[in-house]
C-alpha cells in the first residue's frame, strides 16, 4: 500500500518512479526527472496492524542543465507532499525535512534534494 500511494504521487507529478537503498541509484540507468524512495521502515504500535507509521526517505533527482535549479526541485517536493496528503488512507505527515545534495548522485550529473517524511496511513 505504501509502495503504491508513493507510486501514484511519483506518477502524478511527473516523475519516474523507482525504489531501493542509496547506494544502489549509481547501478541503474535512470530517467530523469526521479523520484527515488528507500524502503520506507515501518512501526506498529499496540499490535494495530490497520494503522502503522512509516518513515520514508527520498530524493527527487533531475538532470543538472548547468543551472543548479534547487529551487523548481524545492517546488516539486511540496507538489509531490501535496499528493501524498490527498491520499484517502492517510491520517497523518509529520516531520518533513528538506536538504540539498551538495553532490551528484549519479554519474550523469544531476542535482537533487533529499527529503524524509513520517506517513500514518490505514491499512486496509
């Protein structure tokens, strides 16, 4: 479920969608603009399993044309965390951060912003 409201967002925003662990975003070949999720890790509390919170960690990625345009990133990120609050199975967002990458992360030369997040959702 969690895969899927982060899918749909990625989708209607405009971008390519993948997911694994930092270190693997150089192994692949990549579509720009991105967004990448780490598996997000998940807590349940007094054994509820219809409602769990997940903490989620990101980047959004896009090809660097020389500009250094964190700012039309920094947009995409609220656009996208906008997404995600009209999800119908989300309760709560909390504890969002924002970073830039001082450094590419792929071998293409891209800028990106790492961003984390904390979803209570109802699991259905």
């Amino acid at each position: 479920m969690i895969r899927d409201i982060l899918h749909k967002t990625a989708i209607e925003n405009g971008f390519n969608f993948r997911t694994g662990f930092k270190e693997e975003i150089i192994e692949h070949t990549l579509s720009f603009p991105l967004l990448w999720f780490e598996e997000p890790e998940i807590s349940i509390k007094n054994g509820n399993t219809n409602l769990c919170t997940c903490k989620i960690n990101g980047y959004i990625i896009d090809a660097d044309y020389g500009n250094n345009n964190f700012s039309d990133l920094t947009d995409s990120v609220f656009n996208i965390l906008e997404s995600i609050k009209s999800s119908p199975q989300l309760l709560k967002l909390n504890n969002i951060k924002v970073t830039a990458n001082k450094y590419p992360l792929t071998n293409f030369g891209d800028i990106s912003l790492n961003f984390s997040l904390e979803l209570t959702i109802i699991n259905s």
